[in-house]
C-alpha cells in the first residue's frame, strides 16, 4: 500500500513498487542472491517538460 500525494503520476511511482516487490517475493521464496539496490527511473513528465520550457524563456 502507498499512500501518494494526489498530484503524483501513478506511472512514476509503479516501476518502483513493481521491482520492490519482487525483490521481497525473491527473498521470501528463498532464491538469493538479492541484490538490495533499486535503480533510479528517470521518466521526463509533462509538467516537467513545460517547467524546463518556462525556465529557458525567463
């Protein structure tokens, strides 16, 4: 369960929830090695897109 500002893109935050969650399912089944570290995803968003735009023209 998470509990998300109202503004946030849900397509941000599920890779994240996806791969910790089969980082758990690994480490309960028992097939290890596990690694601990979970990638950084960068995805460009729209507003963020249009925040870069702003900030170039000002």
């Amino acid at each position: 369960m998470s509990i998300l500002h109202p503004a946030t893109f849900v397509d941000d935050i599920f890779p994240y929830t996806y791969l910790t969650a089969d980082k758990v399912a690994r480490i309960v089944d028992g097939e290890l090695p596990v690694s601990p570290v979970i990638p950084k995803i960068r995805r460009d968003t729209e507003v963020e897109k249009l925040k870069h735009k702003l900030d170039y023209y000002q």
